[in-house]
C-alpha cells in the first residue's frame, strides 16, 4: 500500500497521503475503493491528497478513465455525494498535469476541483477556518 488516510468527521474531509516518492493510477483507485468501504466514511467528505513528497505521479489514460468512471459509480451508488470537492496537494510538474486533466474530464466545477501547493492552501479550499495545526493537516 502507497498510501495512508485518516477520515477527519469534525471537519468532514479524508485525507489521503501517498507513502512513497510515486503516486501511481493504481493507489488512486485502491485508495478511493478502501475508503468509501470504511464503516466510518461519509458520502459528504471532501478529499485531500496529500502528495507533497511525490517525485514521480504515474497515471496513464486508461487509468485516467477508470478512476473517473469509479468515481462517477460511486456516485451513482450514494458513496460520495456530487458536491465533494477534491484537492490534490503538491507541486510536482506530473501531479500538476493528471489533476488538471482528471478536472477537466470530470466536468465538475473548478470550486469543486482544486490544485494546490499546502495543505493550508487545501484548507482554504475547503473553507475550512481553523488552522491546518488544529485539523491534522499541519505542514
């Protein structure tokens, strides 16, 4: 597994944080399949990823696809509700490009969508008004 999560019910947001130096189609995909599996989860979170310390993201177009479709599913399923937004968290040139190209494929609004540098950017975002120390989300 290249990831963790933590879900945070206070705020209403799962935070996904890669493990390793790459972020791959597959950890995407595994990641959202295990926590919208968990007992815990709730179909109105937000999610954030926390992908700072990647070197390398690694999404082909297939995996592109598929991880829209999913997310289309578990939509459709009640799993995440259609006005979750989702932030991705890095700055990494290849993260740049698959989240840009996973918005503008999802055709979810930009406010639902983000890009960001920090997670207190990502807290921002969200809304979010206590500080990022407060919610789990320190730098």
């Amino acid at each position: 597994m290249a990831y963790t999560y933590d879900l945070n019910s206070t705020h209403g947001f799962v935070l996904i944080r890669n493990a390793s130096s790459k972020w791959t189609g597959a950890d995407m995909l595994q990641s959202a399949e295990e926590v919208v599996t968990d007992d815990e989860f709730d179909s109105g979170y937000d999610w954030i990823y926390d992908l700072r310390l990647i070197h390398s993201t690694v999404i082909s177009v297939v995996e592109l696809e598929q991880i829209l479709k999913r997310f289309r599913t578990f939509r459709d399923r009640g799993l995440v509700d259609d006005d979750q937004s989702s932030v991705f968290v890095g700055t990494d040139d290849d993260l740049q490009h698959a989240a840009t190209l996973l918005q503008k494929r999802s055709e979810q609004p930009g406010h639902r969508f983000a890009v960001v540098e920090t997670l207190d950017d990502a807290r921002r975002q969200l809304g979010i008004d206590a500080s990022a120390t407060e919610i789990g989300l320190a730098e």
